[in-house]
C-alpha cells in the first residue's frame, strides 16, 4: 500500500508519517524541502515540489499512483484537483476561519461563536465578507465535492490551533519567554476566560488516523478535531508557567485595549470563545485524546525549551518585542482602577437558595418564610 502525506514536517506531520508507516504503508512526503526534520525516518521518500501551485503539484505527481492522501499543506483545494486519478481515497485538513464569527465575531447575533460550535456552523458566504476565510470554505466544498462526484472518497477536518513539537510560531513561546525574563504580572483580555479550542499535535494526527482507519465510517464528512479538554486562557497560561516553576498574577482588562495579549489569540481575533464540537468524531470514529491536555502542555514546554523558535524572527529582529513598556502602563491603569471601584461602598446580599427547609413538618412555610 502506497500512501502520501502533502506536508508531513509540520506538528502533525512526523505523527501521521509514523502513524501510516506502523499500518504498513509505503509513505511518500510531497513539501517544498525547506523544512525538513529528524522525526521523518530515512526510508520515506521526499517529493519536492510547492504544493500551492497546479504546475509543481502535476510534476511531482507524475506517473504516481497512491492507495492513500493525506493533505495538510498547501493549497488543498488545488491539492485536491490534481489527486483526481492518482487516489481512491483523500483525507484533508483546513481550518477554522470558514465559521462566520470565527474570525468577525460581530457578524453573527448574538455576536460570537455558538458554543460549542458544531461542524454546521453558518459558513462564510463570499470575498467580500471575510477573504481568507472563503477560501478555506471553497477548500471544503472542493474536497467534499470530489467525493460527492465520485473521484475519491474524501474526508475534511478543520484542525483547531495546533500545538506541540515542531510549531514553526509558538503561542505557548510567548507565555514562557515571559517566564524566562521573570515578570510575574501578566495581562489576558477579560480576565482570561475566553476559550480557544487547542489540539495537542499527537492528538490531532490520531484524529486524522482514525479517519484512515474508518473510510467507510467517515467518507464524505467533515469534522472538527481539538483535545477533549480545553482550557481558559488563564489557565493555559497558568499550566504553562506551572511547568516552570513560575505562577503569575493575572490582570483582567477589556479586550479592546489588551493589545499585547491579542498575540495569545489566533490571527489576532476578540476575546470571544472560539470552542469546537467534537461530539461528532467521538461519535463516529471513537476519537479520544491519546495525551492528556496537561501532560501535553508539558512535553510542548520542555519540546520549546530545547528547540527555542524565534516566532519568525520577532524576539530577535524588534526591540522590545513583547511590548513590556505597553504592558506596565496598562497594569499601572488597572491596578489603579480596581483600588477605585473597591473604595465603592455596597451593601452585600445574602446568598441563599429559594427553596423552603420547613424545620417540622405541617408548616405553611419555613423559618425564612419561604
């Protein structure tokens, strides 16, 4: 059996390489070559060729034929076109910014994300309403088209934000290079309640096996995938600087001036939840984590720890790259802030519930005239 991976060298590529070669598979790995690892085993083949054009993606193909494609890199939906005859079964990845609201949480009503947000979500509708995410629904509808007219049998997955070995940017970096250069305050929009739904990238390629395990269970779906346990920013930010031996104190502020902590949220998106529902894979295919959320965040942390990436370049080409200055004032303002509403004087009311406790039976009503 002959199987493709259009990526592979990204966080859940040297998973669902190893994974495909454990089932026996002869893998083949299509990417441009520019970033390569040591999680790949020698005896995968590399096609290297750009897989965001049709060109390169009909030249790398050429006379091959594959029992199995999986596509995480590139422009899938041409990805997915030129496989047309070279496969009888494809498996691809997108995201989620296809979700009205995902990325313009004002355009729904009530403004936000269901929660949790099932793969029937209402979809972006055009260019003009949100570009980069038309595209990934024009990503959707071609993989699930191909199935649909009978070229392959297809499976799409929207991937939540992905974390663990070989992230290329860290979100979890920017937390520990705060621990790293010990500042104890740190700043989450709204008190850091908001909940992004991450995937450990183990977790995330055992996803996308099952779906390989389970054509005819997952044939024609799409399906969101993230770690059964999600965590609040606060949390994730807590759980991250607890594997370090650190602990912060966290400052609330409204989202619309948390500029600094905006980097915590994809594509620099609101506060607002960002929770998928997974009850449809668990359902089908029997997904469940193989790594508990904590544990995960811990091998992710000692993974950073020893590979320390750059984020593209910012902590080495900016001066003050994580804003500590704008940070500072902003604490400053807060700290202010809540020393003022705390000078408010209120009268506490009592918390009890409104259910009668007669302390002896045949009384109309209790003690509390309830």
């Amino acid at each position: 059996m002959k199987a493709l991976v259009v990526g592979g060298t990204g966080p859940t590529g040297p998973y669902l390489v190893n994974g495909l070669l454990a089932r026996g598979y002869e893998v083949a790995i299509l990417h441009r070559g520019t970033h390569e690892i040591d999680e790949i085993p020698p005896e995968v083949e590399h096609i290297h060729v750009d897989p965001h054009f049709r060109e390169t993606i009909d030249e790398g193909l050429k006379g091959r034929q594959f029992d199995l494609a999986i596509a995480t890199y590139g422009r899938i939906r041409i990805v997915a076109e030129a496989l047309i005859g070279k496969t009888p079964r494809l498996v691809a990845v997108g995201g989620t910014p296809s979700m009205r609201g995902m990325v313009k949480p004002e355009d729904n009503f009530p403004i936000g994300m269901p929660i949790p947000a099932p793969e029937t979500t209402q979809r972006i509708e055009s260019k003009e309403e949100l570009d980069f995410g038309y595209l990934i629904r024009q990503t959707e509808d071609v993989v699930l088209k191909g199935h649909a007219d009978g070229h392959y049998n297809s499976t799409m997955f929207r991937y939540p934000l992905v974390y663990g070995p070989n992230e290329i940017s860290s979100f979890e970096w920017l937390i520990m290079k705060r621990v790293q250069d010990r500042r104890r305050e740190l700043i989450l929009p709204d008190g850091g309640l908001t909940i992004v739904s991450r995937g450990y990238a183990e977790n995330m390629a055992h996803a996308v096996l099952l779906a390989v395990d389970q054509p005819e269970n997952s044939a024609g779906k799409l399906y969101h995938c993230a770690d059964e346990q999600q965590l609040t920013l606060g949390q994730w930010a807590q759980v991250i600087a607890r594997h370090m031996d650190w602990a912060f104190d966290i400052y609330g502020v409204p989202d619309e001036v948390a500029y600094t902590a905006r980097e915590y949220l994809p594509i620099g998106t609101s506060a607002n939840h960002q929770m998928m529902d997974i009850s449809q894979i668990k359902a089908d295919l029997g997904y469940r984590d193989i790594v508990p959320t904590v544990e995960a965040h811990r091998r992710t942390v000692n993974w950073l720890l020893a590979h320390k990436p750059d984020n593209d370049g910012k902590f080495t080409r900016r001066e003050d790259p994580l804003q500590y200055a704008v940070e500072d004032q902003l604490i400053a303002i807060q700290k202010q802030a809540l020393e003022q509403m705390r000078a408010i004087e209120y009268r506490k009311k009592s918390t009890r519930h409104s259910y009668a406790h007669p302390k002896q039976p045949g009384l109309g009503k209790d003690h509390r005239a309830r």
